[in-house]
C-alpha cells in the first residue's frame, strides 16, 4: 500500500527552472506510480537548494537476491532533487546511507547535479541505513553485482519520467558503486564521474604503504612516524588517557584485547587519515611533539580519526563496508614496518571488524581483477578525480588504453585529499572537466552560458558543507 499523505509542501524558488508549472503539479503522482514504489512523502528542499525544485523521500522495493526475485524483498532509500523531467539527472550511487532524516544537508545538489543543472536522485546502498533487509542478514547478498542490479532495476523504473541523459557519479565508495554498475549495465547511464574512487587488491593492497611512503615531504612523512612511535612508546599511559576519553561515551567490547588493541589500531590507521582527510602540508606542525601529555594525544587522535568509529558503535555502523572490503573490494595495507618493534596487534588484521558471529569467507580476488579489465578495456565516458596527498590516490583505476577514443579522462586536484571535487581543479582543469561532462549531457559549454551557477557551484555557499564519505 503505497503512503499517499504528505507533508505540506515548500518549494525553494530560484529562476531557470527546467520544468514547468503545470508539470510540478502532479510530479508526486507520476513518482507514486512508479513500479516498486512502496511509500513517498515530499518535503521542503531545505536551504540548500536556492533554485525552484521540489524535493521527495522514496522507499522503493527491491529484491534482496537479483538472481531469485521472487524471494525475500526489502526497500531502499531514495532522495530525489526534482528539477524537471526534461532536466538531465545526475544519479548519486551511494558507497553508505543517504543523508539522515535530520541531516540540515539531507537534500544536496553536490557535484555534478549543479554542473549539469539537473535533478539530483540519491540512492541508499543496500545493507546500509534504512535499505537492510529484515534480520538476520544473508551476507553473502552483499556483492558488487547485487547492489549493481538495484541501480538498474531503479534506473529502468525511472526512466519512463526521466528520459534525458543520466550520468552516474559517487565519492569515495560511492564512486566505487558507480563503477561496478557501470560495468555490469553499461548502457543504463551515458556517463559516469567515480570521485576519488580506489581499485583495491586484496585484504591489505601493499601499494598503499609504497604511497604514504612517499606521500607529501620527507620532513611531514617524519613528524607523522614521530607522533605514532611516540604514543605507541608510552602504550600504558596512552591506554588510560583513552579509557578516560571513551568513558561515558563509547564501549569498545567488540576488541577482543580491548583498549589496548584499539590503541593500535588507531596509531596504525592514524598515518592513511593524515593525508586522507588532512590539509596535507598545512597540518604537519599542528602535530603534537614527542612527549605531550596523553590527554591531549588521544584528543588529537579523535580529532584526525574520529575514536567513535573504532568502537563498538562504529563496528556496527560500518560492518556492512568491512564485509563488502573483506570479501571483495579490498582494503588499503598500512604503513606499519617502522612500528613494528612497538606492536603488540597487527593494525592490518581487519577480520577483528566483520560482522559478529558470521563465517566470513575468504577474499575473493575476481571481482577487483574484472573491474581492473573493465577499466583498461570497456570504459567508455568516464571521468575519474582524485587528490594528490590521497591514500587512495595509490590504486586509482587505470586509464583505459584507448582512452581518448573511449572518452575516458583522470584530473587530478593539486595537493587534495579525500574531498577532491571539479570545483577544486586548477581553473583550467575546472573548466575542461566541466565542459566533458557538459557536452555528455549534451548541454553547451560554460563559455557559451550565461548566468551557470556551475562555477560558483555548493562549493562556495556560506552554508556548511556535509562530511566527507569514507
């Protein structure tokens, strides 16, 4: 039975809205309508969205195994941006969870949907937010072709609205998404855009520690080894400050050796988030010298990683990824050799993180190797970004070896980290970029319009821009 009460709706008004009036007005039935659709409210757009728009939460139904869909069903999340259905859409595979319920952000056009002017459709990976199936959970649905096949089951049902050109884009594991539908259902999209997007091999991929090896400058890199070797050197006091630290707050039950592991584990992962999600160069003398007081080590550690996800809290909230990255997409190897005479755990065990009383097979080395052939043989349309001090820069997808033909393209953002965007480019790179993904839209480029608000795109509101993905 399909929800049919709404909340009273607010539309954000701006100019250069793509659909007319008349076709707004029954914008909600034609989604009701849609197969699969199995409850939609609308509601304000938010501050974020300062062109007329209106904004509609979708659970729509999917199997949960494509290969039998007759079986169990479940529903997934969707966010949709509605700006007209003669509007191109920019369909945001996501790696996670949409933007929760009461998330200030929780409508965002974010890169390309403003570059392309077009609607904005936000879909929940599966086994993550409100888009599980019902418990107990069958991980072994939890694959790169399952959560492929959602998007195409949702794109073929959408696109009876939506008949312009789509392009498909994620960040992080969201761009990963993006890719591996790509592969499996070439022609559902004209274009994809993977941000900062890896191609792992293997549980612990070693050329992730050949990059934080040379990452940023030697001096950096130095201070970076400093601070590890420094708290791992005083492990008592540091586990009491982080026992203080948690207390009230986070439980760390689900470590078998409990703080002391974690500690670990965090010294260990504290090198990648550095360069992750730091200002690289910038943030090196905001690193704390040897001997600083344990409290205000452990602060910073929270401040750079975020301790609340190394726990008990954060296991259950990620457990889904840390299946899908033991099982098949793979993880990034750590920078561990220069600790090694301080550890007692090893920082690259990650199995300690997979779901609680479930057999997790071994990883399987296939699925990675496929997409690897997908991107040096039958990438066609695809533009990659990726930051210069980011980790995950180190197994960027190749270019495809007929890559000009194919119209395969890579920018690379000057010194970025995980938060490379186009807005970020060089103003040439900016530039070209957005004129490729323009022309795939089949819109005119940049120079040629007046009034874009592309290149002064969220990038530059005053409002506050959501957290990086992962």
């Amino acid at each position: 039975m399909k929800q049919l009460s709404i909340y009273a709706a607010t539309i954000a008004m701006s100019v250069g809205s793509a659909a007319s009036q008349a076709e707004d007005l029954n914008v909600y039935d034609q989604l009701a309508d849609v197969k699969g659709v199995q409850s939609i409210i609308e509601e304000p757009c938010g501050d974020y969205v300062n062109y007329e728009a209106q904004c509609f939460t979708i659970m729509m139904e999917q199997p949960v195994d494509h290969i039998r869909p007759w079986g169990e069903k479940f529903e997934q999340r969707i966010r949709i941006i509605h700006r007209g259905f003669d509007a191109p859409v920019a369909l945001r595979t996501r790696g996670y969870n949409v933007y929760d319920d009461s998330a200030p952000f929780k409508y965002y056009p974010i890169e390309p949907t403003t570059l392309i002017e077009g609607n904005l459709i936000d879909v929940e990976h599966r086994y993550f937010g409100a888009s599980k199936p019902a418990a107990p959970l069958d991980w072994s649905k939890l694959t790169i072709f399952q959560a492929a096949t959602d998007m195409h089951k949702l794109v073929k049902r959408l696109r009876s609205l939506y008949s312009e050109n789509w392009v498909a884009f994620g960040y992080s594991k969201g761009g990963m998404t993006s890719t591996y539908f790509r592969n499996f259902y070439p022609n559902d999209v004209t274009a994809t855009v993977p941000y900062v997007a890896p191609l792992s091999f293997g549980r612990a991929d070693a050329r992730y520690k050949t990059f934080l090896n040379e990452v940023g400058t030697a001096e950096c890199r130095k201070q970076v080894l400093d601070f590890q070797r420094d708290v791992l050197s005083r492990k008592g006091d540091m586990v009491s400050a982080l026992d203080r630290h948690i207390e009230g707050k986070e439980t760390a039950t689900r470590w078998p050796h409990g703080t002391p592991q974690a500690l670990e584990y965090l010294v260990g992962e504290y090198g990648f988030f550095f360069w992750q999600y730091g200002n690289g160069l910038a943030d090196c003398d905001l690193i704390p010298k040897d001997g600083v007081e344990p409290v205000v080590a452990i602060q910073y550690l929270d401040d750079t990683l975020g301790i609340d996800g190394f726990m008990d809290s954060g296991f259950s909230q990620w457990e889904s990824y840390y299946w899908q990255a033991l099982t098949q997409l793979g993880y990034g190897g750590l920078l561990l050799e220069p600790l090694s005479d301080l550890l007692e755990f090893n920082p690259e065990d990650y199995l300690v993180y997979a779901p609680e009383n479930v057999d997790v097979p071994r990883h399987k080395f296939f699925p990675m190797f496929m997409m690897h052939l997908w991107a040096k043989y039958g990438a066609e349309r695809v533009m990659y970004v990726y930051g210069d001090f980011d980790p995950y820069t180190a197994a960027a997808y190749p270019l495809a070896v007929n890559a000009k033909e194919n119209e395969v393209y890579r920018f690379n953002m000057a010194e970025g980290n995980h938060g490379a965007r186009i807005g970020r480019l060089s103003e040439e790179d900016k530039i070209e970029a957005s004129n490729i993904l323009r022309e795939w839209m089949g819109l005119k480029p940049l120079e040629e319009k007046v009034g874009i608000m592309s290149m002064q795109s969220v990038n530059t509101l005053t409002l506050p821009e959501p957290p990086l993905e992962r």
